[in-house]
C-alpha cells in the first residue's frame, strides 16, 4: 500500500502461499453435501520490504495443516462451498530484528536460505488459521462464474508480536475439462 502522506509509509509488500494436500471423502446422508477431511503442507510467507532492502520485516510458516472442505449443491446452477485449515506443526521464520540483520545482508544475492531459516514449533508459538468461502454458478457444465472470500490470521509473539491478518475477495471464472 503506497500513500503520499509521507515518504516513510511506502513499502512492497509481497504473499506468497502454496498447499498441497490430501483430503479423503467423508460420507455424509445428504446427496447435495459433500465433506472431505485431511492433511496439507502449507508454505506462508508474508514480506515487506521499506526502501527496496533498508529495512525488511517478515513472518514465514512451513506447516502441516489440518484441513476441512465442505460442498453444497443448491441446485444444477448454484454451489457453494468451504475450507478451512489449522497449521499445528511447523517452521516459523522470523527474523532477529526488524529492520537490519547481518544474515540478511549476507544472502541478498541467494535468498533461498532466509525462507527456511527459523525454528520448530508447534502451536505454543504461533496460532494461524484459514478460511474461505465461494459460490458457483455454473454457465455450462464445465464452466462457472465464482465469488470467493478469504480469510487468514496468523499471529506469532516468538521475537517480538506479528499479527497477520488478511481479508480477500475475488471474482473469477473456472473452467473444468
């Protein structure tokens, strides 16, 4: 988020987030739910960089989630559905310091070690959790129009507080061959 306030509240700010999971069906009575339930690895990394690298801040969590997907048939055109996961084992990265950091400085050039570059925990460290909702509207049978909505909290108070909060809204289309 750019402002003209003032040179100081102008950062880059980057997400970057990857799941890979598994979820086995779970038998439910009713012909339009559907319920999976498992196990994902979730990747999170939330950065911001103030003046390209002169000050750099970030929260990264490599997890295993447990997950949760619900589906609705409403009708042959109408669908919604859910998601949720809550990480309980991972990787935490923090850095040392907000703002400047030897080690940082020291691998500007491969960054590949700052992302997994932290400390195992499980939930006495961190709390993270996310959700979503989407409704479809199906144009043909393979072809939909989607709204979907976000929502992820992450919260950490190893080092010092971060709390990571992030509301999404998207509006798209899927197309399944």
């Amino acid at each position: 988020m750019n402002t003209t306030v003032s040179e100081y509240n102008t950062s880059d700010h980057y997400n970057v987030n990857l799941e890979l999971g598994f979820l086995g069906n779970i038998p439910v009575n009713a012909s339009e739910l559907k319920l999976w339930l498992g196990g994902q690895y979730h990747s999170y990394f939330d950065a911001v960089f103030y003046k390209d690298t002169k000050a750099t801040t970030f929260y990264g969590l490599h997890s295993l989630d447990l997950a949760g997907s619900l589906s609705w048939d409403i009708s042959s055109k109408h669908a919604l559905s859910s998601t949720i996961s809550l990480p309980v084992f991972g990787l935490l990265v923090r850095p040392p310091w907000t703002g400047w950091d030897m080690y940082i400085v020291e691998h500007k050039d491969n960054r590949l070690p700052l992302y997994f570059r932290g400390k195992w925990t499980s939930l006495n460290d961190f709390f993270a959790f996310n959700w979503n909702i989407q409704y479809h509207f199906a144009i043909t049978p393979g072809w939909s129009l989607t709204a979907e909505y976000q929502f992820s909290y992450y919260r950490t108070d190893e080092l010092k507080t971060a709390i990571i909060p992030s509301n999404q809204f998207t509006i798209g289309t899927r197309l399944s061959f």
